[in-house]
C-alpha cells in the first residue's frame, strides 16, 4: 500500500438513503410471497377444486411452491444480466414486476390463472441476488457491520407484514366483512383483490422512490465512471471488457464452494425448522409434541420475531466487529444441531409435569413456567443461527471477483431457494413417518435433521481455512485485502500472489 492507494471511506460514509431505498426494495420480496398464505386455502376453496376440503392443502402448496420454483430458475439470469447492464434497470424491473404480479392474483378466477400469476411473481423475485450485490457495493469493511444487520432485519419484517401479520387476511372478502366500504361489485365479484391490490400498490409506491432516487452502483456503469484503459490498475471497473465467467469457474473458489454447500444446509435446516415447529407444537404430548393452541403457537413465534430483531439490531454489528466473520459463520452454523438437540428436552419435562387425572395435555403451573423458558431458548437460538445468513454475504463479497459479483451471489442463493422450496415437503413427510410408525420413538425426523445441520457445519469449516481466497488478479482485489485486514482482520497477513491467487 503506498501514497497512490486510495484511502478508504470512513463508517460515516455509508449512503444512507440508498440504503434505506434498497431495504425497502427488499421488503416487497417477502411481503408478496407471504401476502396470499392468510386466505390461499380460502381462495381455492372458493373455486371448488376438491369435494372434500382436506385435500385443499394439496393445491395451496402447489401454488405457494410454484413461486419458489420459478424464482429458483431465473435468479442466477437475473444476476448475469445485471453483471452486464447494470444493478438499476433489474432491480426496477423485478420490483414493478412484482407489483403488477401480485395485482392479478387479485383477478384471478381459477386455478391456471393462479399459477400463471405466481410464476411471474417468481420470476421478477428472482432478482434477489442482484439486490445482495448492491448492497456489497454500497459498503466496505469499515461499515458493513452496521449496514447488513439492518438490510437483514427486512425478509423477516417482510414475513411479519404478510404472514405473521392479520393485516392481508383482513383485507380479504371485504364486502362480506366491512360491507359499509367495500359493498361494490369488484370486491364481490374478487373478493381477494384488495390485498393483492394493497401489496401491490406499496409494491409500485417503492419502485416509483427506487426509479427516483436510487443509483447504478455497478462499477463501470456508475454515473460519472470512465471507462478505463486496458491494462491499467481498474481495469476490472469495465464489466463489458471481461470475458464472462463461468459458473464452474466461480465453483473453483474454496470459499464460494464452501458457501454454497453450507448455505443450502443452513436454508434447508432454518426453513425445515420453521415447518417442524408447528408441527412440533400441536402434536400431542404422548406422540412426542406440546400439545398447544394456536395462539400458543402464535406467541412462541412471536418470541422467534423478536429475538430476530433484537440480534441483527443490538448484538450482531458487535460481533462482527470482533469476530472473524468466517469463525462467526463456523460458530452461527453450529447453533443449529443445539437447537434441534433440545427440543425432545421440551416433551421430556412436558410428560414429567402433566396433571394426573387432569384434562388431555393439562400441565402443572410449574412446568408450563419451564417449557416456556425452555421455548425462549430454542427460538433464540435458532434466530442465532439464522445470523449466519448475513453473515455469508460479507463472505460472498470479501472473496469474490468484482466483476462478477451478482453471479456468485447467485449461485450461493440458488442453492438456498432449492432448499427453502423443498425443506417443508421434506421434514413435514419425515415428520409425519416418525409419529405414525413411532420410528426412534416418533423422533426420526429429528435425528434426520439433526444430521443434515451437522453436515452444514462440517462444511462451513471450510471456509475458516481457505479464507481469504480470491482468484482475481486485478487491482482490485489487492485492495479487497487490504481493505479486510485494515478493518475487521478477515484476510491472514500473509499473501500469496502466485497464479493470480492471494491467500
């Protein structure tokens, strides 16, 4: 480093407002997957699919999985495209591709009309990737401990609004509920279109702001960026000038290798989690479960929600300030098979404590005050190993190639949307094997689990040994380095420059 390296931007530097515009934009992601969940089985029941109402779940997961499904197949599109013509134009694109999506789910009268609606949804999604690399490109080291814990603070905001929240359903059939308003033909005739229409509306207020206010942040395309001589010290600040990179060329990184891997494990076992817990809850306590009410069920996860934002607010910017962010990742992942390990202790002091003689499930006072502190401490440390999500995105950025960072964060999510649309299916099958047939005492699924979070652990090691790789010979990835070991340590001090690799 000499008197010619530019000097890094301090803390204080961070463009707040692009970043406020950008978390924003993440919200509708979450908040139009989740909006139809209140009133889906509702909606089809209306159309009269099934003679017999249990078998209603089938088409609700159809219709909920065909949004993951074609979000699954276009994001790493989206990703190279934006590597190509800029972050902006993709991030406008999918947002107000999203809302009008979402508002013709209101119109929709059938079945086919409701797929076709959900799988444009998915489409325009998929440009969750670029949005990571945005915000990669809107921080450095010595700010990013600030900014991602607050852009990560907006997928489960999202959820809350559109799921966890009684706001959608209560926008639903609303000439049958709030006739005095909304006794019209419309709201009659689509009785689910004033949610859809609220979403989507807030969905296009936002990209109105985004088309407004927000800025290219891809080099090279950023206004007032000039193209630079080839062969000169930004070279990689010209994204049409770099030949394309290929997917199994980004795989020869230890690290994104080790990301990918670690991170479908970690988004398989964090969404199976959220599936088996309720599941966990209802299931009486002589089958292996908790025997609880839906609003039981509804604080246990509102104890989830606010252990989430009380991490990525207060606790995570300080570790990731004082932890090696690949040892903090090591330490998240390994949360996860703790947490799986102690919910079986939760049945265990439920049959301890049960009233004999009492009602079905009635506990002593006293073993409801534990089963309580011991639900606490297992939604709070899910929500600990949940924190790994973040931080795999400073990961993703601190070794990857500039010039194709949508790409790898790509191919890192792409992984993790798999694994989110086929974790539920998965454990609830498992789950439902184990209780039936009473496979290790109606806890095969856990032990199952329980495995496949180990896996991700052992993998995610990886990255604590080849940290620091980036196969990228360019100006800018010697200023990558330093710039990590100036502010948070994250690169060891000695460097290899052979082959283009730095170590």
């Amino acid at each position: 480093m000499d008197e010619h390296t530019p000097l890094l931007a301090p803390i204080n530097s961070l463009p707040k407002w692009q970043l406020a515009v950008l978390c924003a934009v993440r919200l509708v992601d979450p908040l139009t997957f989740t909006q139809i969940f209140p009133y889906i089985n509702q909606f089809l029941s209306r159309l009269n699919l099934a003679a017999n109402k249990s078998q209603i779940g089938f088409y609700s997961g159809l219709v909920e999985s065909t949004f993951a499904f074609f979000q699954l197949c276009s994001i790493y599109h989206w990703a190279r495209f934006s590597d190509n013509v800029g972050r902006r134009p993709v991030i406008l694109v999918g947002t107000f591709g999203l809302a009008i999506s979402t508002i013709l789910l209101g119109f929709a009268s059938s079945l086919p009309a409701i797929l076709v609606s959900r799988s444009l949804a998915g489409i325009f999604s998929g440009n969750v990737a670029v949005l990571h690399s945005v915000l990669c490109e809107l921080t450095n080291a010595a700010n990013q401990s600030i900014a991602y814990p607050i852009y990560g603070l907006f997928w489960p905001l999202g959820n809350i609004i559109g799921h966890g929240s009684s706001f959608c359903g209560a926008l639903a059939e609303p000439a049958l509920h709030h006739p005095l308003l909304f006794d019209h033909l419309l709201f009659r005739d689509y009785p689910y279109f004033l949610p859809c229409l609220a979403t989507g509306s807030l969905a296009i207020i936002i990209g109105l702001i985004a088309a407004r206010s927000f800025e290219e942040t891809l080099p090279g395309k950023r206004r007032g960026d000039v193209t630079p001589t080839v062969g000169g010290p930004n070279t990689m600040d010209a994204p049409g000038d770099i030949p394309p990179i290929s997917v199994f060329y980004l795989l020869r990184n230890p690290v994104i290798r080790s990301l990918c891997i670690s991170g479908t494990a970690l988004c398989f076992t964090a969404t199976a989690f959220d599936a088996v817990f309720v599941l966990y809850c209802y299931t009486p306590i002589q089958l292996g479960g908790l025997d609880f009410s839906a609003s039981q069920i509804g604080y246990a996860l509102a104890i989830a929600g606010i252990a989430s934002v009380l991490l990525q607010i207060i606790f995570l910017p300080t570790l990731l300030t004082h932890i090696r962010h690949a040892r903090l990742y090591n330490l998240c992942m390994m949360f996860w098979p703790l947490t799986y390990l102690t919910l079986p202790v939760l049945n265990l002091i439920a049959r301890g404590g049960m009233v004999m003689g009492g009602q079905h499930g009635e506990l002593q006072p006293s073993t409801s005050y534990a089963i309580w502190l011991g639900i606490t401490q297992v939604m709070v440390m899910s929500r600990i190993g949940c924190l790994a999500y973040s931080v795999s995105l400073i990961l993703v950025k601190q070794n990857s190639s500039a010039t194709a960072l949508g790409k790898t964060n790509a191919i890192v999510l792409w992984g993790m949307c798999l694994a989110r649309a086929l974790a539920p299916a998965f454990v609830s099958s498992f789950f439902a094997l184990s209780v039936d047939k009473r496979v290790f005492g109606g806890f095969l699924w856990l032990v199952v689990m329980i495995a496949i979070s180990l896996a991700g652990c052992a993998v995610s090691l990886n990255v604590s040994h080849s940290e620091g790789y980036v196969e990228d010979g360019t100006y800018a990835a010697n200023e990558r380095l330093v710039e990590n070991e100036r502010y948070g340590g994250n690169v060891p001090t000695e460097r290899h420059a052979e082959n283009g690799h730095y170590r």
